[in-house]
C-alpha cells in the first residue's frame, strides 16, 4: 500500500474532474471543471490514469518551484513536430497540385502526377497517427 494516496496534476488542455476524485472531497458532490495549467489534487489513481493517457501532466512541488513532467514535454515536443511534418506535407501536396497544372507534356505530367501522389500518401500517413 502506497503511503501517497493524492496527487497534484494540472491537465494540459483543461478538463473536467469527476467528484469523487477530487481532494478534499467538495460537499457539493458536483464535478470540477479546470483550466489548462490549472493545478488540482487528485486521488493518485485517477492521477496516474490521466497522466498515463496523457490527458494531464504530474506537478512535481520542489524547492518552491513546480516542473512539469519530462514525459508531457516530450509529449509536447513530439506533438509539435507531427503538427510542422503535417504542415510541410500539406505545402508539398500544393507544389505538387501546381506543378500538375502547369505542366506541359505528357511526361511532365506523369512526373508530377507521381509527386502529387507520394505527397498525398505521406500526408494521409501523417494525418492518421
């Protein structure tokens, strides 16, 4: 048995925190809406879950000071970069749009109706992960 029953989690985009996982438990029995960043003590099940989904980030009390946990940054970081190579796939898809439209022959054509299509499947790869 763990001697920490609670946690603290902050959520990274807000959410909504059922009653009875919230501590102190609130007389109203009514769930807590938060906001992004917000911090909330939790019963560390509930905490642990969320931030295991990577709905919530573990708030870490050290010396005054609060750090967000290394795998919600990372989480960030990998969304972040997933968001620009889905960005470049979409201005690959349009030089490629323009480069079919403006071709003169067949080969030509051919050529960039292949780019047009690599490019379309790299996106549709990107957009579905």
């Amino acid at each position: 048995m763990t001697k920490n029953k609670t946690m603290i989690i902050a959520f990274l985009n807000g959410g909504i925190i059922p009653a009875s996982e919230v501590r102190p438990p609130k007389k109203e029995n009514e769930d807590t809406p938060v906001s992004s960043g917000e911090e909330v003590l939790v019963s560390a099940s509930y905490g642990q879950q969320m931030v295991d989904d990577k709905f919530a980030y573990e708030v870490i009390k050290s010396a005054g000071k609060t750090k967000k946990d290394k795998s919600t940054k990372k989480a960030k970081a990998d969304e972040k970069a997933r968001l620009k190579a889905i960005s470049d796939a979409k201005v690959e898809v349009s030089d490629a749009e323009e480069a079919l439209a403006s071709a003169e022959n067949d080969n030509d054509k051919v050529a960039a109706q292949q780019l047009l299509d690599g490019a379309k499947t790299k996106l549709q790869k990107l957009s579905a992960e």
